[in-house]
C-alpha cells in the first residue's frame, strides 16, 4: 500500500503548482487573449460545427473539418475588413482633395447652420473666422502638425500589426480547440469536478449559455441594427450608406455605440443641407437602438445568463473597460458565475431557527 503525501508534501506540492501556474500566466499573458477569443468562437459556432459532424460523420476526429472551418471564419474577418480598407483608401483620396480645395478657396457657412434655434449668430461668425477663409482654414489646418501625425501613423501600424499576429494565433488556437474539441472538453468537465464537485459542471455551463446569449443578443442584434439603418441612410440619401450600415452595425454591438454612428451620418446630410432628413435619421435610429436594447437585448442576453439586464449591461460596460472588445463576451459570462454562485449560497439548505423561546 502506497504510503499517503506528508502535509509538508502537500504544501509543497501546492506552492511548486501555483508557482509554476503563475510562471505558465506570466510567459503567454500577451497571448491569453488569443486564446480566450479562440474559445469564445469555438462556443459561439459549436452548434453548427456539431451539425456539421453529424452530417459528414466521416470527418469527425480529423483535421479537415476544423481547418475548413477555420478558413471560413478567417475569410468572414477578413473579407469585410479587407473591403472597409479599399473603401477608407478611396474615401482618403477624396479627403485629400476636400482639404487641399478648403485651403484654397475655405469652407463656406453651411445653410442650415442659419436655421438652427439657438446660438445661431455665435456659430455664423465662428464659422466665418475660422473656416469661411482660405487663410483661416489654412491656420486651423496648420493646427495638425506633421511630426504629430506621423507619431500617431506609426502608433497605429503598430498597432496593426500586433493584432494581425493576435489574430492569427487566434485562428491556430481555434483550429486546435475544435479539433481536440471531445477530449478538451472532457478534461475540463473532470478537473471541475474534482475542483468544484457538481458546481463545476453547472458553472461551466452558465459561461457556455452567458457567451452564447451575449452573441445573440449583442453581434446578432447589432447586425440588425445595422442592416435597419442600412436602409434608412439608403433612403435618406446618407452618402456611402452600406460602408456606415456596416459600420453602425459593428458599433451598436456595444450598448449605445450605435448614437455615435448615426450621429455622423445626421452631419453628413447637415453639410448637404437636408436638416429634415437628418431629424428622420436621428429618430429613426434612436427608435431602433431603444427597440433593441430595451426589449430584445434583455430577453436574449438575459433568459440566456439569468440575469437582471442591469447586471448584464455592468458586465458589458465593464468588460469593455477592462479588456476591450473580448469584455464584451467576458464580463456577462462572469457576472453570471458569479449570480449564479451567489444564488447557490444564499439557497442553501440551512437548518431551521431554533424556535424554542424560553
């Protein structure tokens, strides 16, 4: 009979693990988000990947179909990205030539910077000194200085780069997740167990369900969203409106990112003096986000995670704030383990009062 660890032995056994943890943490921590992006995928798209298992059986267990399905993940960032970029540079070109005719012969005063209600006159002649000009535009053009530009040029190629390589470490994660997908998920289910005991299981599945939630409720009703204004911009004669519908659809993805889009293309028809079509777009677009975040958000993040909408919108925003785009999965996913844990405790069996008075 094997002879059981010393409670020294434990001990050191327990510091060597949560030492060598926080070495493991400490040498990949640039590439947690890879990883943590690569897993938020892989439950996002595991009920069409396990259709497609059932379908093509023949393929289940190999590389073919978690490198197909890779691809077309890679192709779905890619391909929108790759058009916005062509569209930005076309629209840079025009930019250019907006610039150099303002240095030229200055902007002049919009109509419909007439007709506003208040603070007209204050406006008309800030507009006129500033803009109105060749030699005022000049000076505030002169305001952006070339070696700033540059320094913000370089910030972002940088930083374009560097999430070029998150992203495809992100693909050749995702790839081994789905591939490893059975045994993974398996290790996982018994190192929760031994863990937690039955919680693990449970919490595991709450992040499963909060993450695909958080999806429905935010990329789906974003792409909603967008698609919507789409045809409003069409219809109101917003320039480029499948570029800004695309662009409203990927900003309504956080709550109220939406505003800031069609806010800019309410400008853009104010520059063309259609004022009441710039009304109808911040209606209609205001109408859509209350729709979207007062009704459909909350049944669909919230039947998913159980949780009050205001816990979900603190997770959103918070996560946003802590971890960027990935918090917008990761917050809900976590207030939700934690109502949960919360709601386990506070349930607990207890043993009745005592109601013994005297």
């Amino acid at each position: 009979m094997a002879s059981q660890p010393l409670p020294r032995q434990k001990r050191a056994r327990l510091i060597l693990a949560l030492g060598l943890v926080a070495l493991g943490v400490w040498i990949i921590h640039d590439f947690l988000a890879s990883l943590v992006w690569a897993a938020v995928i892989a439950i996002a798209i595991s009920p069409l990947y396990e259709r497609a298992e059932r379908r093509w059986p023949h393929l289940r267990g190999g590389a073919i179909l978690p490198a197909i399905t890779t691809l077309v993940v890679a192709l779905l960032v890619l391909v929108p990205v790759s058009l916005g970029i062509i569209r930005a540079a076309s629209e840079a070109q025009d930019i250019v030539r907006w610039i150099t005719t303002a240095r030229e012969s200055g902007i002049p005063v919009p109509h419909w910077l007439y007709s506003i209600p208040f603070g007209r006159d204050a406006a008309v002649n800030w507009w006129q000194q500033h803009l109105a000009t060749p030699e005022a535009t000049q000076a505030e053009l002169a305001r952006f200085n070339n070696r700033a530009l540059l320094y913000h040029t370089q910030i972002v190629g940088k930083g374009l780069i560097h999430r070029s390589i998150i992203f495809l470490f992100t693909l050749l994660a995702l790839f081994f997740l789905l591939r490893d997908a059975d045994m993974l998920v398996g290790q996982i289910k018994s190192a929760g167990y031994r863990l937690f005991g039955p919680s693990g299981e449970r919490m595991g599945r709450q992040v499963v369900q909060s993450v695909r939630g958080t999806i429905d409720g935010l990329v789906l009703v974003g792409i909603g969203e967008g698609a919507v204004m789409a045809v409003a911009y069409l219809a109101l004669g917003v320039p480029h409106p499948l570029l800004l519908g695309a662009a409203t659809a990927i900003a309504a993805m956080i709550p109220f990112g939406a505003a800031v889009m069609f806010e800019i293309a309410a400008f853009a028809l104010l520059t063309q003096d259609a004022v009441t079509a710039a009304i109808l777009v911040n209606v209609i677009g205001f109408t859509v986000v209350g729709i979207a975040d007062h009704f459909l958000r909350p049944a669909l993040i919230g039947g998913a995670t159980r949780l009050p909408f205001l816990w979900v919108l603190v997770g959103i925003l918070g996560g946003v704030e802590t971890l960027g785009l990935l918090g917008l999965f990761v917050g809900p996913a976590t207030m939700a383990v934690l109502v949960m844990l919360w709601r386990e405790y506070v349930e607990r069996d207890l043993p009745p009062p005592d109601t013994d008075v005297g």
